[in-house]
C-alpha cells in the first residue's frame, strides 16, 4: 500500500511537472531562476509543496522494519526519508524520459543527466538522516556486545559528542562559503548551468545540523533501553524471508 501510493503521487507530480516545463529547455531553466517568471515560481513552490504533503502524508504508515519513531526529530527524519524515497522514483522518471527522447526520437535534452545527478545528492543527504533516525549506519559490536553497561553508555556519549563536533567544525567552516553561493545564486557553469552550487553547499550543512540533533535525539531515547544482543543470525532478514515465502506460495 505504501509504494502503491508514493508511486502514484511521484507519478502524478511528475506528469505535472514535465507537462508545464520539461517540454523545453528554456521552461526548465526559467523554474531554476523563477525570479524571471512568476508563474514558473509559484509551480515551483506548488511542486514542492506538494512533494512534501506527500511525504508528510506517507511517513506516518511505518514499514515493518522500520522502528515506531518515538520522539519529534523521529518524526522529521521519517518525513526526509519518505521525501527521500519519492525523489528516487522521480530520478528514475527522469533517465526514463531521457532515454525515450534520445533514442527514439533523436531529441536528446540538455537538463537530464545533471538534473538526476543533483536530485541524486539530496538523496544521498536525505537517505543519511533517515538511516541515523533507523539507527542503521555501520557499527562494529564485536567489543561493544564486551562491555558492561554504563561503558556501552561512555561509548555511546562519545560517539554522538564525535557527530557533534564534525557536525559543528562543518558547519564553521564552510558557513561562509555556502551562503555566499546561494546569496550569488551559483550556477554550474555548464550548457544546462543550473545552481547546483548555489543549493547543495547549504543543504549540506543543514542536513549535518539534522544528523547531530538525531544522534542526540538517539541517545536520549536510547539511554534506558538495554541494547541489543547480536549475533551472525542478524543478517538474515526473516520479514523478506517470510515474504519471499508467501509469494511463492501464492505463485
């Protein structure tokens, strides 16, 4: 029901989109400088508040795998990582249309690779604060599982103070920098030339800031919970097994 429903509004927002500007070159770059054009702005702001009702609508049915989010900056993490999941279907669209433009019709467009490509950043931002909220980023346990209880809880003080401070030294020291480039609104200086300067230097300290504030907000949660024993058997997933099961029986 989930991906039924994000395909749908991805689909939906996506026909929208490249009916009133992807048909040109010269409508997609008025979107990108929408001080140029009033009514390219307002289906800019449109789009986007679109995409992220959508979101906001979709994270609150969890999947089984992902934890229930207990806490506010769970909430806004999930509503990143749904923004996250439709932005893939979106970059799929867009290599889709690519495709069918250049070698069937012979017209190929200018935005297309780059545009997938700076979509694809923000995912990767994205997909980072959602996969801290799901406490799924890479851990070694082997002497972490070792540890008496209040050493696992210094060790994970000293983990999230280490988030913090990359977080914290980021964010110092290319403050400056990338609110220069959005002031100048940065282009990339290629054919296409969109701001893609201009608009993933500040995204990604503020996203670092959202991966700091989730990490403390993990600790905080996580503090009276005994944490989990592991073993090899973590790595099998029984949901997918279950599911892998279920279709073949269905079959």
């Amino acid at each position: 029901m989930l991906l039924s429903v994000a395909l749908a509004i991805a689909s939906c927002g996506w026909l929208i989109f490249a009916s009133y500007f992807l048909g040109s070159d010269v409508g997609m770059n008025q979107m990108l400088r929408p001080e140029d054009n009033v009514s390219a702005r307002i289906a800019l702001w449109a789009l986007f508040a679109a995409l992220l009702s959508a979101s906001v609508y979709l994270s609150d049915t969890v999947g089984q795998i992902e934890p229930e989010p207990r806490g506010f900056f769970d909430i806004i993490s999930l509503i990143c990582g749904r923004l996250a999941m439709i932005g893939i279907v979106f970059v799929v669209l867009i290599m889709f249309y690519e495709v069918i433009l250049r070698y069937v019709f012979e017209k190929p467009t200018l935005w297309a690779n780059e545009f997938s490509l700076w979509l694809a950043g923000f995912i990767f931002l994205l997909a980072g604060l959602y996969a801290m909220q799901q406490r799924s980023h890479i851990r070694i346990y082997v002497i972490y599982d070792l540890m008496p209880r209040w050493a696992k809880k210094t060790a994970d003080v000293i983990s999230v103070a280490l988030i913090c401070a990359f977080a914290f030294a980021l964010i110092w020291g290319g403050f400056n920098e990338a609110w220069d480039k959005m002031l100048r609104w940065e282009t990339f200086g290629t054919a296409w030339d969109p701001p893609l300067p201009a608009t993933m230097k500040p995204a990604i300290l503020a996203t670092i800031f959202l991966v700091a504030v989730q990490a403390v907000s993990n600790l905080i949660l996580d503090w009276n919970t005994e944490p989990e024993s592991h073993s090899p058997m973590d790595d099998i997933d029984q949901t997918e097994i279950e599911n892998i099961r279920r279709t073949l029986e269905g079959k």
